[in-house]
C-alpha cells in the first residue's frame, strides 16, 4: 500500500490514497456526504466536485490524480467568489425539489460562473450537460442559473 496523497478538502488539508477514488475517500473517510453518490461511472453529475476551479466527476478520479491538488465541495461553495450570489438565486428561483442532484448541479455552474462569469444561455445548458435531475425538468434550475448570472454583471 503506498503512503496517503495529501490534499485540500475546502480549504483544509485531507489525504487519499492512491487507488481511492475521491468520491470514495470523500463520503467514506472525510465525512462530505454532500457529494452524492450516484450512477458512479460519470454520468449523473451527482458527485461534481471543483478540482482547483473546473467541475469534475468524483467518482472519475483516483487518489493519485488530486494529490497537492485543491477540492472544493458544496460545503466549501460559500467562500468561492460566486458562491453567495449563486446560492441566493437558486434559492430564489425554487431551483430544487428533493435536493439530490443540487449538490452537483451547483458546483458544476460554480465552476461555470468562475471560468465565464458571463456565460450566454448555451453555455449554461452546456455546463449542466453532465448532470441529470429527475424532479424539476431544469427550467427552475436554468432560471436560477441566469439569475445568478445576471447579478455577478451587476457586482463591482
């Protein structure tokens, strides 16, 4: 067994193991059951997480490729600069019904929003691509997507 890969979990280090994939290391030894464990071969979007500002698929990732790596959670959403604005319009916009896929749709428009903070409505359908929900039929989530956008144009 080789050594634990040290990384940040949300601004604080964590560890991994090689072989571990980080959804696993993630709701099994870290306690960050707010990444869903979904369909586990990448295509719910359940488990998005941001690997050092991109959405990816945790349960696509071994240990070895987030070693002294940075991992932002839904947890950790708040201190991203869009975080604040994103929650609240989601929230407005009664984006989510049961809540399981939010996780992963949130932290897939995080990094969205991060990397094209005004991104046109194609590339926010583009973003969610990869993430299935089964409650709301999305045009709440899209709202709550634009709404977001529109007020990160507004801020200084």
């Amino acid at each position: 067994m080789s050594p634990p890969l040290a990384f940040t979990l949300n601004g604080a280090p964590a560890t991994i193991d090689a072989e571990e994939t980080l959804l696993d290391a993630l709701r099994e030894r870290l306690g960050a059951t707010e990444v869903k464990a979904g369909c586990a071969i990448g295509r719910c979007g359940a488990c998005t997480v941001l690997l050092d500002g991109a959405a990816v698929n945790a349960c696509l990732l071994s240990g070895w490729q987030v070693a002294g790596r940075a991992i932002t959670t839904i947890a950790g959403l708040a201190a991203l600069p869009v975080g604040e604005t994103l929650a609240a319009a989601m929230e407005e916009e009664n984006a989510f019904q049961c809540g399981y896929c939010a996780p992963g749709m949130m932290m897939s428009l995080a990094g969205l929003l991060a990397a094209r903070p005004l991104p046109d409505d194609a590339r926010i359908a583009e973003a969610l691509e990869g993430n299935l929900c089964r409650c709301t039929g999305y045009h709440s989530i899209l709202r709550g997507a634009r709404t977001a956008r529109d007020r990160l144009k507004d801020l200084p």
